[in-house]
C-alpha cells in the first residue's frame, strides 16, 4: 500500500493542485450563487429553475464545470484531510488512511462522471 | 510544552552510541502563531471533500429530474445548509488567498526557454482569473446570461 | 560602554549519563545592549557554568553551527539581538531532533539525508581537462544561487511539522540543496535526483505550512525548492511513462 502511495504521489498532488487552485476559482461563484445567494433570496429562484440549470449543466461546457466542480474539491478535501491527520495522527498511519482518503476521492470522481454523463 | 515527535524523527540509519532525548514536535504546534493558520488551510480539506460531495448530490439529482433537483434547492434553503455554505465561502477565500500567495514560488525559475512572470504579475494573473470567473460563473447562474 | 541589563535565561539541560529526561537550569545574565542571544550563552559558559554545551563558531550567521530555538522560536542565536527578547528568554534545543546534549542535537540523520539527494554536479560524461571549464552565463547562476546559499544551520527542520511525524521525510534544506544542482545549468542529474525526489520520504509529503522559509536566516526558501521539485518530479514522471528510456538522452 505503501509503495503504492509512493509511486502514485505525483498523480495525487498533480490532482490535488488542481483541486487548490481550479477547485477554488470555481467553488466561489457556485457558493455565491447556488449555495448562499438564491437560498437567501439575493438571486431570484427562478434563476436556478431545474430546466434552466439543465440546459447550463447538460452542455460540453456545462458538463466539464460540473465535473471539475465534483471532482476536484474531492482531491484536495482528501489529500489536505491527509496531511491533517499526519500533523494530528503521526506518520505511522499515513499510508492507510491517505489510502482510504484516496478510495473516497475516486469513488467520488467516478459518481462525478456518471452523474454529469446523466444529465 | 510541545509534544513529542515521532522517536525516529531526525535519527541517523545507525544510531550512535550515546543515549539522546527523544525530539519534540516544533513549539506552538500545531495550535500557535503561523502554524494555527497552516492548520486551518489543512482543515479547509473537509469543507472541500464534503463541498465535492454535495454537489455530485445535486447534480446526480438534476439529472434525476426535476422533482429531484427542487428537493436539492428545498434542502439548500435550510439554514444549517445556508449556514455550512456560507462558512465554505469563507474557506474558499481563505484557501485561494493563501495558495496564490504561495503559488508563485512554486514555480520553476524557467520552464525551457520561458521565465514565468515575476510573482507580482503572476498573482495578478491568478486573482484576475478568480475573480473574473466567479463574476462570470454569477452572471450566468444567477440568471444573467441565457 | 553599553548599558547592562540583567535577563534571566532558562536553558534546556540534558545529560545522557545522569538524566532519565531533560530539564532547566535559570541563569542571570548582565547582558549588555548589543549583545546577541550567543553572547549570553557564552557568557554563562565562561562566567556561571562551564558544563553548558552548545554549538558555536563563526558569530557571524555563516557557520550555521549556533541554531537553537530561542522562546520557542528556530532562531540563529549569534544574529538574534538579546534586544528583542524579554527579561526571561528560554534556550532550548531544535525541535524534530533527538538531543545528544544540553542543546546540542544530532546531526547524524541530516547528513545521511543529504547525502541521498547527491548535492555535487552529475555528470553523463566529464569533459578532458584540456576541454576547458564548464562555462555558466550569470543568469543561469541566478537560477539557483538562491537555494546554494544554505548554511545547514536546521532551522528549517526544526520548523517542519512533517520532520517531526515523517521520519523519512528528505527534508527542507537537504532538498533545496539536490534541487540546486537540478537548476545548474552545468549538471546532468536531475531524473537521477528527481526518482530520488519521489521515492521514499519524497518532496509531496511536504504539505507547504512554509515555515522552513519563514525561519531560514538566509532567506534561501526551502519550501520554494520543495514545490518546484514537486513539479518537477511530476513531470519528469510522466516523461518516463511516454518516453524511451525515461526521458533522458
């Protein structure tokens, strides 16, 4: 599992950079709007009517924001979730819970691209 | 008083012959000073892992139809739901505040022939890309656009 | 004559032949207004205690031998004014290092660690000596002088909070000094160096807190190396999968 870890670091941080960096240019105006502004009534309701989040999401474009919306948070959520439990935890168990924490991201992704591939 | 680090932080392959103290993890860690903020940008990973989650929910559901995705935006009006966004907003800002005033040195001093920009153009750069698609990803969700 | 104000020094002491665990001694220091942290201690070496060890050579931040943390800090006692200290100061030895003595710390971990990175030019194949030198523009120096300044003086491992739990972690200075030769335009090692990067205890188990360039004295940002040899390694690996032979020549 270890070795496992070792060889695969670079993809993992390679997906975890992205998560930091294109998984927050995104996330801000998603929260903006879905998950702050149209709850609290800044944004009209109407704006995130199911056909019209449909026809946004169900394009090439729309589609790729999306995954990348799913995706990448989910390898930088597991990866900095990784190093919290290294400061809190010891390195001892690093390989089994970064494991763990990975499994969840890729189990995550592949709901991610079934569900923009459902749309 | 710090906590002990791991025994074999820092020890040699072969160890010497003398008796050491075992090391201790840096003062102030992790709970003081800059290592509290470091702390808190390690802890924003949860708002991400369970940000990443939530929105699969919300798309699965979308393309479940549209009973599905009215029950998502019903869900969302919740103020607990309100209330987690919210501070996922928070740590959003917080962890692109601190990458893109890391991400500069992170870059190599030429890649090939090509310098990267010198760190105050480059941030500019990325606060420019932020801001520009969050205003973008507004307009068009919040109805602008379409 | 300056002015002299006496402090109260509270120092970490340890004996490997007496103490099952280390504990302190208080020292009052006359200390005088232009006096660094070191020239108390060696003040209390002379004048109070002769058994204190510690390391010191050069009193001029070249050494590197002087680092201890100083109120908790990683901090180079002969360029830290006493004058920004308060009228207790705590000396105490390196975090993330085992303590052979007092606040003498071993060292032994770290040189075996540099070593592994290969910090000296790799070359394919050496020029004849009657090829001439190897010859290098000022702006391909500029590349990495800044990673060639380091002092080997721990501060930066003392600060690492993946030092103290990943005892295989490589490391910040140990890094930033195989990856300056990674940028030397003379030197043909870098995938040699860049499997070393990955492997074992590799640069991505750095988690970028940034505090081995907050404390480094000579400002040669050792967590800037770490992340460029991250990129590095990334796309050094990705050549090896795409490329005959890994991408090298």
């Amino acid at each position: 599992m270890k070795q496992l870890l070792i060889v695969l670091e670079p993809v993992i941080w390679f997906m975890f950079g992205q998560g930091i960096m294109i998984g927050t240019i995104l996330l801000t105006g998603w929260l903006i709007v879905v998950g702050v502004g149209v709850p609290m009534g800044i944004f009209p309701a109407d704006a995130l009517a199911y056909e019209r989040m449909h026809m946004l999401g169900s394009n090439v474009i729309g589609r790729v924001v999306l995954l990348g919306l799913i995706v990448l948070p989910l390898w930088k959520g597991a990866h900095h979730l990784r190093s919290l439990a290294v400061d809190f935890g010891g390195g001892d168990r690093d390989a089994i819970v970064g494991s763990l924490l990975y499994l969840i991201a890729i189990v995550g992704s592949l709901l991610g691209i079934v569900a923009v591939i459902r749309l | 008083m710090a906590r002990a680090a791991h025994p074999q932080a820092m020890q040699p392959k072969k160890p010497g012959t003398t008796r050491t103290a075992p090391p201790k993890m840096p003062d102030g860690f992790p709970g003081k000073g800059r290592y509290r903020t470091y702390v808190a940008f390690e802890t924003t990973g949860l708002i991400y892992l369970l940000m990443g989650f939530i929105i699969l929910r919300a798309i699965w559901q979308l393309g479940a139809g549209e009973a599905g995705w009215n029950g998502v935006m019903d869900a969302y009006r919740n103020p607990i739901m309100i209330g987690f966004h919210v501070l996922a907003l928070v740590g959003v800002i917080f962890v692109g505040v601190r990458f893109f005033w890391l991400f500069p040195k992170a870059q190599p001093p030429r890649i090939g022939p090509v310098r990267p920009p010198p760190a105050a153009i480059l941030k500019g750069m990325l606060y420019s890309v932020w801001i520009g698609t969050t205003l973008v990803m507004t307009w068009v969700l919040a109805g602008g656009a379409f | 004559m300056s002015d002299v104000q006496i402090k109260k020094f509270v120092v970490t002491r340890f004996d490997p032949d007496k103490d099952e665990v280390p504990r302190t001694d208080t020292f009052e220091v006359p200390c005088q207004s232009d006096w660094m942290v070191l020239d108390a201690l060696n003040f209390i070496k002379d004048q109070l205690d002769g058994s204190l060890s510690y390391r010191w050579s050069c009193r001029m931040a070249v050494c590197g031998s002087c680092g201890m943390n100083v109120d908790g800090a990683p901090t180079l006692t002969c360029k830290s004014p006493l004058s920004s200290y308060g009228d207790t100061v705590e000396v105490t030895p390196l975090s993330n290092f085992p303590v052979i003595r007092d606040l003498v710390v071993e060292l032994d971990g770290f040189m075996e660690k540099l070593k592994a990175v290969k910090p000296w030019i790799i070359r394919a194949k050496e020029k004849a000596v009657e090829e001439g030198p190897y010859r290098q523009s000022p702006e391909e120096l500029e590349d990495f002088k800044q990673f060639s300044l380091c002092i080997n003086c721990m501060l930066c491992y003392a600060a690492c909070p993946v030092v103290g739990n990943e005892p295989d972690f490589i490391g910040p200075a140990a890094i930033a000094l195989g990856y300056r030769y990674n940028l030397d335009s003379r030197d043909e090692g870098a995938s040699e160096r860049n499997a070393i990067f990955r492997g074992e205890g590799s640069v991505y188990s750095c988690s970028f807190a940034n505090e081995c360039s907050e404390v480094c004295p000579e400002n040669v940002d050792p967590a800037a190396a770490i992340n460029q040899a991250k990129l590095s390694g990334l796309v050094d690996w990705a050549a090896s999968l795409v490329l005959p032979r890994g991408g090298k020549d």
